[in-house]
C-alpha cells in the first residue's frame, strides 16, 4: 500500500490529489497539510499544519506537494531529511532554487521529482516540439492560465523552451514594441492569465511560407492525475532529483 501525504491539501490541486488516490486500491491518503482550513476535513482528510509530525504519525510512503514555491521548498527539504520521496507539482521555482535543491537532496541521498506539468499530453507536447525545432525557422510560445497562477511565464512554458533550445538555437524576432512577453532561450513566451482558463499552452514554429502549430488544453485538474498516479508507482526509480515526468515516462531517453 502506497502511502500519500498531501501538501496543499485544502487547495484546488491538492483535493483533486486526495481525490485521485483515494480511487486507487493500491494507495491512500494518510494525512493532508496545509495553511489554510487546519483541523477541517477535507474529502475525509483532517487538515493539519506541521509536516514533520504527520510524518512521524503516518509513517508514509510519499508525499505530494502542490503548493508555492517556499512552503514547497521546506516540504521537500522535511521529506528528503526523512527519507521519503517528494513528487512536486508547485512551479515557481527560479534555477538558484533548483541548483540548491539538487545539491542538498544529492547530499542527503534523498529521492524528489519536480515536474513542471504533470499532463501526459503536456509532456508529449513538449517531445513534439523538439521534434519539430531542427526543421523550422523561429518559434514563440503562448501560455494561458487562470487569473490565479502566481507564476509567469509558466514552468511548462520555460521547460518546452528549454527542450526546444537542446535541438535548435532560435533568436527571436526583433519589432518596435515592446509587448513581446519574456525571453527564455532565445524564444518569446507570451502569457495569458483569465478567469476561465485552466492550463493551456500553443506553440507556434515558422518558416517560409508556413507555420506549425502544436496545442494542448487542460480543460479540468483532472487531466493531471494521470501523471501523479503514474509518479506514485514509480517513486523507485527517483533517484537524486529528476526535473519533468519524461524522465519516469521516457527513463532511457525518446529517440526524435
């Protein structure tokens, strides 16, 4: 039996992680934290707010982060200090915070995956457009999301430039205005932020005299929980900390 603590239990995401494992018959929910709604029961989860005790309480085989980036940096550093795996939904995490991660969680000999987006689709979007990249001429990305996404650009938008720009180096397009959104590896990304949205990215190539378009939409959380279930019953093959859910999909590497 998989074991889960969910941090952000009271959230969005986190209900829809209480959610999704409590439909699995290899898995459950042992404890949810959070700030907010402590000593609520959330989808029969008592919310509580110290980490390090439910640990203690529970006993448990993983635990499942989505929160923001500085409670999610202490959840991760509580978990590796305690030997229990962290898979980490929460964006926002600038590269300072992503070296210093990796080097603690190396030297404590812990096991973490930070996945910018955990859609299945998502993932394949992103190895398409490395596909493509070599082929074409330049390329921008738009992201939208709803009102609520602290983070902008998006961590799927600044992990799809980033595989773009390991098979083609692109330097944006220079115009007169300054509405271009932020450069990440030569590439523009313009962000949207509606009511109304969930998650969504298009990623928009061009060459002479055409372009290539490739979206994909998550239309509800759900869309997610595919890739935090797959994440739990792979928690054996983190070792260190992996950065993206292509790695435990893709473990020896996509040919393109």
């Amino acid at each position: 039996m998989i074991k889960v603590i969910v941090c952000g239990a009271y959230g969005r995401m986190g209900q829809e992680v209480i959610k999704a494992v409590s439909k699995e018959n290899d898995m459950r929910v042992v404890g949810g934290i959070d700030v907010r709604g402590v000593g609520e029961s959330i989808l029969g989860v008592t919310i509580k707010d110290n980490l390090e005790s439910l640990i203690k309480e529970t006993e448990p085989s993983a635990i499942v982060d989505f929160t923001r980036r500085e409670p999610a940096i202490e959840n991760i550093k509580i978990g590796v200090k305690n030997n229990i795996p962290v898979i980490v939904g929460t964006t926002g995490f600038t590269q300072e915070d992503l070296d210093e991660l990796k080097g603690f969680v190396e030297a404590n000999n812990g096991r973490v995956l930070i996945a910018p987006n955990f859609a299945i689709g998502a993932v394949l979007m992103i190895k398409c457009a490395e596909l493509i990249a070599p082929f074409m001429d330049n390329v921008e990305i738009i992201e939208l999301h709803h009102d609520g996404k602290l983070d902008s650009p998006s961590g799927t938008s600044i992990a799809t430039a980033k595989a773009i720009s390991g098979k083609k180096k692109f330097t944006p397009a220079v115009y007169s205005s300054e509405a271009r959104g932020k450069t990440v590896e030569g590439i523009n990304i313009h962000s949207v932020r509606l009511p109304g949205l969930v998650a969504h990215q298009e990623v928009i190539f061009g060459a002479l005299g055409q372009t290539l378009s490739i979206r994909h939409d998550s239309i509800s959380r759900e869309s997610f929980m595919p890739g935090v279930i797959y994440a739990l019953r792979n928690i054996e093959k983190i070792k260190g900390l992996v950065y993206g859910l292509d790695k435990l999909l893709f473990p020896g590497g996509l040919v393109i």
